[in-house]
C-alpha cells in the first residue's frame, strides 16, 4: 500500500490546486493532500514498529537533535504557525528515508520507480501540459504555478527530469536524439513556459552532466545550446501570439540593466547586477541579519520573524529570506543550523562514496544540485515535501547501497 500511495502522493504534490475545475478545488486538492500525507506518514510508523528493525535507527539521532532545537525555539519566541508544519516536514523525512532505506529491496526500488514515473508517461503529461497552456484550458493554471510559486512548481518539474534521466539509461531507443528530444526536452520547454529560474537551471545542470557522462562532451555541448534555442523560441513564440496572460515575459529581467551604481567598483556592479537578476535574495538576507542581534542567532527569533526588506524598494514590505539555511539560522537558531547541515552533509558523503565506488554519479549530482538551489528558495530539502521527494528517494537509495 505504501509503494502505491507514495506517487500518487507525488504527482498530487504539484498541485495546489486547478483553476479549470473552480476555485473550491484548492480546498479539495489540499484536503486530499493532507489526508495522503497522514496516511503515508502513519503508514510508514506502523510499517517499521511491525518489522522490529534496531539496525540503523542511529540516523535518528542529527533529525531528533533538530526537532529539539526548533521546539526550543518555538517555546522562547512568539511565532506563527509554520514551526508545527515544519517539525511534521521533518518527521516525515525521517521515517520515509529509514523506510526506503531499510525496507525496500534494489529490486523492488528500481520496479516501482520504473512502472510509477515512466519517462513516457511524463513525457506526454509535459506535452498535455504544454499543448493545454496554448489552447487556453490550462494557460491560467500553468501562469500561476498550479497554485504554487513559479519557482517551486518549476522545482517539482525539476523531479521529473531526474526520475526520466536516470531511468532512460536502460531504454532499447538510448540515443542522444531520443533522450534529448522525447524525453527531456517536453519537461524543459514546459519548464521555460512557467518560468522558475531555478527548475530550469537545475534541469538544465543534469541534463548536461547526464549527456555528457552517457554521450560524450560533445552531446552535452549540443544539449546546452539546444536549450538555450528551445528557451529562445519559447520567449519569442508567446511575445508572437500576444498572450496577455502568458507566463514567461522576454522583458522580465530587464530591470537587471537598468539603476547602475556608475560609482560603484566592478565588483559591486556584478555583484549587483546579479542581486538584481535573483530578485534582490542577497538585499533581502542582509536585511534580515541587520535587523537582528547577534544573540539572536543563537536561539532564533521564532518561525516566520526572519525576514528583510529590498533596500530599494522598502514599500514592497518584508520577505522571506530565500535560502534554507540562513532561513533556519535566523528562524530557530545556530544549533538547529547545525543539525541541519549534519543531515544535509550525510547525505552528500553517501553519495560521493557511492559515486567513488561504482563510478555512478547521479545520485551526488542530483542531491548537490538540491543543495544549491536551496541556496536560492526558502523552503526546500527538509522544510519542504512536495517539491523534495526525489531528494528523499536518492538519499535513502544511497544510504541503502552502501550498507
């Protein structure tokens, strides 16, 4: 039951709700959600108290460690209510990484992913997705994320490219033409539709190291530029038909170039200029940190109390600080900091010894590239499901082969 609610569980996880069934449909999606949620969490609690495993249970330790920081913090600041949502997030990484890992056999993992997430089945849900958008049924939808953020539904699609590439690598069609035009370019051209920056460059990051690895320098050279063409034609394509409501705009970054410093040194330009195209995440952090003591740090100032204004802009208010870690530091305090990066470290040290061992990269190139772009988004990893499934799935599946 647990193999069959887990994708079920993804692919809904994309979806905060859908704009062509009503507005009452984002109450039912997140209610579906929620139940889901409960019922794979219960599940996997009851699963591994029935199977009477000892062994391993010592992986508890940096996420317990967590949760008793963050519920420190929690007693000593007043908050809002996303601590208790992130102390559930946690537990649920927990319990679904020691299951994964001490469960399931390698058989049994690569059968379901390979019959669950099929890159033919995301291939023509991409192309649905995409052809839905043009025709107008889902063009609303796609524009707002499907009630995510652009960037985070652009990370779930993120997931999707990693699940077709590693398992493309069996395919009887394995060629460059067929894995670089049917089965990641439908994901990426979705992904230059909706316009997250950092599912595409994430995507964009793999594919280049998987063809690469696979095809040769060459291939990933042709795969960098064929996306650059693809993200291109895209842009030009929807300025062409006037969509009012499209979802990527060719101008929307042009405020990069505009307000130069022409005081300022060549490195502050570029470091400025760049502040600017990441929708000004480095003002916003030194913000939030100026604002604060540095005896704050030590504790935190409590869930959601952690947050800066652009300097430039300070009319627009205060925003979440974009980055998990600094996020962590400055909401919960310098020990629950510290937890978190044990747990992060882990797993990266289990991949990079699985990739010494067998020569197999994928899973130390798919968790780094999470750590980066969590770099970049408030909520990723641990503080975030949805769109972190597959950077469970990879750091169970690594722990689970070398041990």
């Amino acid at each position: 039951m647990l193999l069959a609610l887990f994708p079920i569980y993804f692919y809904l996880s994309a979806f905060q709700g859908v704009q062509l069934f009503g507005g009452e449909s984002f109450e039912y999606f997140s209610l579906v959600k929620k139940i889901f949620f409960v019922m794979l969490l219960g599940l996997m609690i009851v699963r591994l108290a029935a199977c009477g495993r000892s062994k391993g249970l010592s992986f508890f330790v940096a996420p317990l460690l967590l949760v008793f920081f963050v519920l420190i913090s929690l007693a000593i600041n007043s908050a809002d209510d996303q601590g208790g949502g992130l102390l559930v997030r946690v537990a649920f990484f927990a319990f679904a990484v020691f299951w994964l890992q001490s469960v399931m056999s390698l058989r049994l993992m690569f059968e379901w992913c390979e019959s669950w997430y099929s890159h033919k089945t995301i291939s023509f849900l991409c192309l649905m997705l995409i052809l839905g958008f043009f025709l107008g049924p889902f063009r609303l939808d796609i524009s707002n994320g499907f009630g995510n953020s652009r960037g985070s539904f652009s990370i779930w699609l993120f997931q999707l490219t990693c699940l077709s590439l590693i398992f493309a690598r069996g395919v009887k069609e394995n060629s460059f033409e067929y894995a670089f035009f049917l089965i990641f370019l439908p994901i990426f051209s979705l992904q230059c539709i909706v316009a997250g920056r950092l599912g595409m460059v994430a995507s964009l990051a793999l594919a280049c190291y998987f063809f690469g690895a696979n095809y040769g320098r060459k291939q990933a050279v042709f795969c960098l530029l064929l996306s650059f063409i693809t993200g291109v034609l895209i842009s030009w394509g929807l300025s062409f038909l006037v969509l009012s409501d499209r979802a990527i705009d060719p101008m929307r970054y042009s405020e990069v170039f505009l307000y130069v410093d022409e005081g300022s040194s060549q490195f502050d330009y570029y470091v400025g200029l760049f502040d600017r195209y990441i929708s000004y995440r480095f003002s916003i952090a030194s913000s939030a940190f100026s604002s604060n003591l540095l005896g704050d740090l030590l504790l935190g100032v409590g869930a959601g109390n952690f947050k800066g204004a652009i300097s430039r802009y300070p009319h627009l208010g205060l925003y979440d600080v974009h980055n998990v870690y600094l996020k962590m530091l400055g909401e919960y305090g310098v020990f629950a900091f510290v937890a978190l990066l044990v747990i992060v470290l882990n797993g990266i040290r289990h991949a990079y010894s699985y990739g010494l061992r067998t020569g197999v990269w994928d899973f130390f190139v798919v968790q780094s590239l999470y750590v980066a772009i969590s770099m970049f988004h408030p909520d990723l990893l641990l503080t975030a499901i949805g769109t972190s499934l597959i950077y469970i799935f990879s750091y169970a599946l690594v722990i689970r082969k070398l041990t």
